[in-house]
C-alpha cells in the first residue's frame, strides 16, 4: 500500500469516527422515538427525522408552556430544559427521513 493510500484510508477512518460521535442521540431523544418513529408519519404523531430544528424547538418549547394542545407532550417536555431540547431538535432534524 503506497502511502497516499494509507493517508486516505486514515482520513476516512477518522471521518468516520467523527461522524459517528456527532450522531449519537442526545440525552433525552430516544424517548421520542416510542411515538414519533419513522413509521409514524401515518398517523397523529409525526415522525420527526429530518423535520427543522427550529420547527421541533418551538412545538417542544409550546408544549412545554403549555400553549399548544397535547395529550401528554405538555407533560413529557416539561421534563426537558431549553438547552435540551435544542439538542433533541438539532439531533432530529439532522436525522434522514
């Protein structure tokens, strides 16, 4: 193997240890996936894959104010701060649908 071609493997390696490291879920978005998994884009609850991350920020944050209608939303984000759910935003929409 010539050494331009270990350069190249090396980088790749460490691109993809760096890629898998920014994808992990922040603390708190595996909760989401019981009702908004990529299955539930037929029904009420949305999947949120992909979806922007300001969308998901002000509906959490709604829901957390308790000015947007909910079922349990209103109790589930309240349990979350605002940096939180930032992250869980930020972390969804760079999810592929």
């Amino acid at each position: 193997m010539t050494a331009t071609r270990v350069l190249v493997a090396t980088a790749i390696v460490l691109l993809s240890l760096q890629t898998s490291r920014t994808a992990e879920a922040p603390a708190g978005a595996s909760s989401c996936t019981g009702c908004h998994s990529a299955q539930a884009g037929a029904s009420e609850m949305h999947a949120l894959d992909g979806m922007p991350a300001a969308e998901i920020a002000d509906k959490m944050s709604a829901f957390k104010a308790g000015s947007r209608p909910a079922t349990i939303m209103d109790r589930i984000a309240k349990g979350f701060s605002e940096d939180e759910i930032r992250a869980i935003a930020t972390w969804y929409a760079a999810q592929k649908p």
